[in-house]
C-alpha cells in the first residue's frame, strides 16, 4: 500500500472518514453482499442521461423483484461538467442524479456510482483528450476533475441508499496509447516532460539504468522519450502510469471519501531484446489507495486462450476461481466484481473464449460458492438487451437539446410524454458521425404519430433515404446498408409527431431481459443465483 492509502486508512479507523457507504447511518443498514444492475433505463450508457427514462419506477421495481439490492450509475463527466475551464455544472443532469436516488430508495435499492464514464453524446467537448490532460503538468483539468469529484459526493452522501463508487483504468487507459501511436521522437519527448514521466525517472531510476531499458545511451534525462509499446522499455512507462493512476485515485479520496477504482486485471505484454516476451501485472494499484475493495469487470475469456474457442461450465468455472483467488491475494481483500461478463456478444471480442450457449445457465448457477468466497458484491451489465443508438435526446425529453432544427419544429406533451412535432416546413438533425460501430447495416427504430392526416417521413441517414408512411400511431421500422456518412436529417409531408429515436448496428445480448423487457431464458437462473448469494440466510 502506498504511503497515501495508510494515511486514508488510518484516518477511517479513526472515524474521520467512511468507506463504502456516504454516511455512518446508512452504513449500519447496508447489505453485506451487493446484488447490483448497471442501470441505464431503456437506453444505454452512453445516451441515457439524455433520455426520459419515463419506466424508471417500473424498471427499478423489477430490479428488486428479482432479488438485486443495488443499482450502478455510470456518471458521465462531460454531461455532468460540460466544460473543465469552467466551474459551472449541468444542473439537470444532477437533478436526474438525485431523481434516481430518491426512486431506488423507494424500492430497497442502494446506489454506487462509477464516476468518470469517458464516453456520451453531450456538447462538444473532445473525449477522451481531457482525461489524458489530467496528468499534464498544468493540471488545469485535473482541478476540474476534482471539483466533478467533490459535487458528486456532496450530492449522493445525502442519500441514505448512497453506497459508494469508483473510477475506472479503462476511462484513463487512452493516456497509455502514446506508446503504440505513430508519433515521431521529439514530440514524444516533450509529452514524457509534460506528462511528468522524465520527472518519475529522474526520481527512480539513474540515467545508466534508463540507458540500458531502452538499449540506447541518453547523457541527460530530458532526452528520454515515451516509449514504444513493442519495446522492453514499455515496462517503465506502465510503472509511471500505474503510480500516476494511484496518485490521482488518491486525490479523489480527498473530496470523494472511500473511493475506489476498477483495477486493471489484465497483464500487459514487454519485450525483452530476443523478441521474446514476459508479462507486466498492474497488482500495485490492487490496494486502491486504502478503499475497502477493489472493483473488477471480470469476462469468461480471462486467462483463456481467446481463438473463438468454447468451454464448459465447469472449465470456466475453475478459470473464474483461480482468477478471482489470485487478484484477492494480491489485493488482500474481497473485491467488487461490478461487471460479470458471463457471456459477451459485443463484435469487436468475437475472438474471446465463451461458454457454449447451452451451459450459461448452468455456469450461473454453480458460480454462488466462488462469488461468495471471493467477492462482496457482483453487478450485471447487460440486465436488459440495448442497441447503441447513436442519438442523443431521441425521447425529447430534454427538449430540442442537441438537435438542430428549422421550420415548423417545436416539442409537446402527448399524454403525458414529451414528444417532437415536425412539420412540413421543419427540418430536424443531427450530426451522428464517429458514434456507430461499424455493421452491416443501419437500423432505424421509432414511434411516429400522425397529428391529423398521413404523412411521408423521409429520413437521411447521409447520402441515403429512407421513406416512412405514418399511417397510424406506432413503431416504425427500416434499415439502409452500412455507409461511413450517416448524420441525420428528418423531414414530413404532414405534420406527426416522433418519439423514441433510435439509430443503431447491433444489439447487445445477455439473455436476462430482451430491448421490449420481455423475459428470456437467464432471468431465473439469476432470481436463483440472487436467492443463494443471501448470506443472512446462511446464517440462519
């Protein structure tokens, strides 16, 4: 543990601060073992705070129904601070914030968040680039980062459900692409300078040390370099990285109290000089600077051979327990496995070792005995199926925000629900390019009312069009062949009302619920799995 984590820690023992939950009151009441969901409503991550959630009561509800006691909340940064050269904040976005605490609250559900999600569809603000500016020198962002950190407690520690959270490698891992870019010496150069990297070697390591990692001779720190990836060198820029990440989980700590971090479990591969290569374990941030767990998202596929290869339940049941048995013992703690990627249908890890389809089931059911051992909480990602839509505000519940507009365009309320009504004359878009993954086809999905007579909604997706007759109050569907220009653009030939927007490539699987909330086929595996993760039952 490094010398900040003992301080945190010393200062907890003392009753300074509290871990795991916002305040001691409700720490007494806290579950013992977290059942969670990621919760992201009828969207996904990365539009959910621009959407109307209006089944929030009702989703959460059945949450509880099957047995969860906790929800996680990714807590996007640049929709809750727009602009890290200001202090203002997104006020609404805070209000939904508190708005889901209070409905969780209603239905026995605590609340952990995961703050810092580097990826939604708000303003214009480059991301992942703020995250790296973080670590530079000026750390103008960082005050800003911490100052998302500090309101973000301030809110949720008034809450009796508020848990705890964490931040997350994955959403600072970008800072680690310098080494595999295609960026010539002396840039790389001063971005070691500016990074603090030159500094972290000047402070650990002589130059003759330095010199012979990197097989080159340097007469003077300044001269070191960010590393190539492929380079027996790589192992100290992880070494710096892993102490930066520390250093700003421990900062965090200061106006976050019981912070803690989802680890990086995987090891990275460094080269030695024959070409050959061992393998660089990022254990040292397994501590989290004193938090009371390490987080984790742990798949099927870790430590398996990942050709497209399939495996038993119980091959991945023995993989998951000497994973999960080794990360405690370098950690010395249970751990938060918040993502259980039991099964994965996301194209880009297509290669990844899985359970053949017709074990899942079981591998869900006999995986209490090892959570119980190793961790003290798991959590779902995918509880209910999503699409990623590329659309932010496609339930105009925020109004016309994000969307541009012209003519005859206004938002109203229709029983109830805020929907779009377009007219001849209007013009709505958006610019979607750089949000779709890559597929086969664009799929179109949305609700559209005729205000009095039928229309022709013509949609462009770039250069494409697709014709919709609205005839009735209804979804609509349809579908255009991939193409790499596919901003939108929407037009009537009458006036009709839209609502629930959604522009996608795939849909995201986990056999839990389906998009329309239907149940499918592991929804009691995991009712079970839930009912024999009760540890007060145990006891009694």
């Amino acid at each position: 543990m490094m010398k900040h984590g003992k301080r945190l820690l010393a200062a907890v023992l003392a009753g300074v601060l509290t871990l795991g939950t916002g305040c001691v009151e409700a720490r007494a009441e806290a579950p013992e073992y977290l059942k969670s969901v990621t919760y992201f409503g009828d969207e996904w991550p990365i539009n959910y705070w621009g959407s109307e959630d209006k089944d929030m009561d009702a989703n959460l509800a059945r949450i509880a129904a099957d047995g969860f006691n906790s929800i996680i909340l990714v807590v996007p940064w640049r929709q809750f601070q727009p602009n890290t050269s200001s202090t203002l904040f997104n006020e609404e976005a805070f209000d939904r914030l508190e708005e889901i605490l209070a409905c969780a609250k209603m239905h026995g559900l605590w609340v952990t968040l995961r703050i810092g999600y580097s990826w939604d569809y708000y303003g214009d603000a480059a991301l992942p680039a703020r995250f790296e500016d973080i670590f530079m020198n000026d750390r103008y962002d960082r005050s800003a980062w911490l100052s998302y950190c500090k309101k973000l407690y301030e809110t949720v520690s008034t809450h009796e459900n508020f848990y705890g959270a964490f931040l997350t490698w994955e959403d600072f891992w970008e800072f680690s692409y310098s080494m595999s870019r295609d960026v010539i010496k002396s840039s790389r150069v001063r971005l070691a300078e500016r990074c603090g990297y030159t500094e972290y070697l000047r402070t650990h390591y002589t130059l003759e040390e330095v010199s012979r990692r990197y097989r080159e001779e340097f007469s003077d720190f300044s001269q070191v370099y960010i590393p190539f990836q492929d380079r027996m060198s790589a192992e100290l820029f992880y070494e710096f990285y892993d102490q930066a990440l520390m250093e700003l989980l421990y900062e965090s700590q200061q106006v976050f109290p019981g912070l803690s971090m989802e680890v990086r479990a995987d090891a990275d591969k460094v080269y030695n000089a024959d070409g050959s290569h061992e393998y660089y374990s990022h254990s040292v941030t397994y501590s989290c600077e004193g938090a009371e767990y390490p987080a984790l998202m742990y798949s099927v596929s870790m430590g398996q051979k990942n050709v497209g290869d399939r495996i038993t339940a119980a091959e991945a049941l023995a993989g998951m327990e000497r994973s999960l048995k080794g990360l405690c013992a370098q950690s010395g703690k249970k751990v938060y496995m918040e993502q259980f990627l039991y099964m994965d249908s996301t194209e880009s890890v297509a290669q990844n070792t899985k359970i053949y389809d017709e074990e899942v089931e079981e591998f869900v059911l006999q995986s209490a005995p090892i959570l119980k051992e190793t961790t003290m909480g798991y959590g779902l990602w995918v509880y209910r199926n999503y699409v990623n839509n590329c659309v932010y505000n496609g339930q105009f519940g925020l109004g016309l925000e994000g969307w541009e507009h012209t003519g005859s365009v206004a938002v109203e309320g229709v029983n109830g629900t805020p929907m779009a009504l377009l007219g001849r004359t209007g013009r709505l878009s958006q610019k979607l390019e750089g949000r779709l993954r890559r597929g086969e086809q664009i799929h179109i999905r949305l609700y559209a009312e005729p205000k009095i007579h039928p229309s022709m909604l013509t949609m462009r997706i770039g250069e494409k069009k697709v014709n919709i007759r609205v005839t009735e109050a209804g979804v609509y569907t349809a579908s255009i062949p991939w193409t790499n220009s596919y901003n939108l653009e929407i037009s009537t030939s009458r006036s009709v009302y839209l609502d629930d927007l959604k522009i996608y490539t795939y849909e995201q699987e986990g056999r839990i619920y389906g998009t329309d909330g239907e149940e499918l086929d592991l929804a009691p595996a995991f009712r079970k799995l839930n009912e024999n993760l009760d540890l007060k039952s145990d006891r009694e």
